[in-house]
C-alpha cells in the first residue's frame, strides 16, 4: 500500500472524506501526516480525532519558500511518503517538492479546469453564468492549476443558484470522487487511461 501525506490549509472536509475512505476500506492507503500552513485551521482537530499524526508550521517563521518545503520533505521522509495529497493547501507548490516528487502530487479543484483555475472558483462559475461546472482532479505542475488532468466530474448549475448552494454540490461530489480516483491511482487501476 501506498504511503500518503495531505496538505491542508482549512477546514477540511475533503482531509475527512479521505480519513472515512481509508477506515470504511474503500481507499487503500496508509495517511502517514498532514501537513498544515494555518496553525488553527480546523483540519488539524480533525487529524488530531483521527489519529493522523501532524506538521504544522507558520511559512512567516521561514525565510522562504524553499526553506519550509525543505523542512516539510524532512518530515515526509521520516514517514517515508509515496504521494502527497493536496485538498485545499492554499498555497503554490515549490520548485523544491516538485522535484521531490515528480508526478506524485495531486490536487483537487473545484470547476472543469481549464475554466476558473485559482481561488475562489466556484464564485467565478456562478458570476459567469455557467450551466456546468465541476470538480477536476490532477496532477500538479508549477503552475496554478494546470498540471495534466486525472478526472473531472461536471455539476449542474440551475438558474438562480447561490454560490453557497452549488458549493455544497460540488463538496458532495469531491467527498466520494476524490477518495475513488486515489483508489484507482494508488492502486494502479487507471494507468492504462492515463497512458493512452
Ligand atoms: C475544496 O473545494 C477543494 O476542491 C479546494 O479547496 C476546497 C477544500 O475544502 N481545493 P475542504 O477544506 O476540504 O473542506
């Protein structure tokens, strides 16, 4: 089985999904940490409930990016991770961990990249007046959301929706769709899509 760290920087709903995924046997891997840039986020509590041992640190404490990417990888060696799972870490990865691991950083968005990459993406779908939007699932590049793409789901938008309300959609859907594409990665049942 594979060994995985979340990165996480709120509240954590997606770090939650993942923790029941593993329990309920549906995603097998080993979630070794999570590594938090916001001393107080509430992921942290709910690592803390789950047993999930954490690194969280301040980035102001570091004289630059690097620096804390360096003390983050001290940690992931210690756990020996295989891949690092972001699930809302609201910040760019580091030339430094990109190179530590290359093609093993995945990240979850919530709109059908390429549309509306960055922050704030399910407001920016609504104030388009986009009918679909959805959850992307990839890998992660130097760039802000635009490594290759694993898998996307679309979401309906109806008129007159809030934000608030195809928010909650799109979160129900990352709950089940990030967990199972994990699966179908960390397990190798998708290799010969991502070849093709
Ligand atoms: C999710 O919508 C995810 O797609 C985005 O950040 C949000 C994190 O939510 N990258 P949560 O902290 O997992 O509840």
């Amino acid at each position: 089985m594979k060994n995985i760290a979340i990165f996480a920087s709120g509240n954590g709903s997606n770090f939650q999904a993942i923790v029941d995924a593993i329990e309920g046997g549906k995603l097998h891997a080993n979630l070794k940490l999570l590594v938090c840039d916001k001393p107080g986020a509430f992921v942290i509590e709910r690592a803390k409930k789950a047993d999930v041992p954490v690194y969280s640190f301040n980035p102001k404490q570091f004289a630059s990016k690097t620096a804390f990417e360096e003390a983050i990888y001290e940690q992931l060696k210690k756990c020996d991770v295989d891949y690092i799972v972001l699930a809302g870490y609201m910040r760019l990865i580091g030339a430094f961990l990109l190179e530590k691991y290359p093609g093993r950083i995945i990240n979850i968005h919530p709109s059908l990249l390429p549309a509306f990459p960055g922050k704030d993406a399910i407001a920016q779908a609504v104030s388009a007046g986009v009918k679909v939007t959805g959850v992307t699932i990839h890998f992660v590049d130097e760039g802000m959301d635009t490594g290759p793409i694993i898998a996307q789901r679309a979401v309906e938008i109806a008129d007159g929706e809030t934000e608030e309300e195809v928010a909650e959609k799109i979160h129900a859907i990352e709950h089940v769709f990030y967990p199972e594409t994990l699966e179908n990665l960390l397990n190798e049942k998708c290799w010969k899509v991502l070849e093709s």
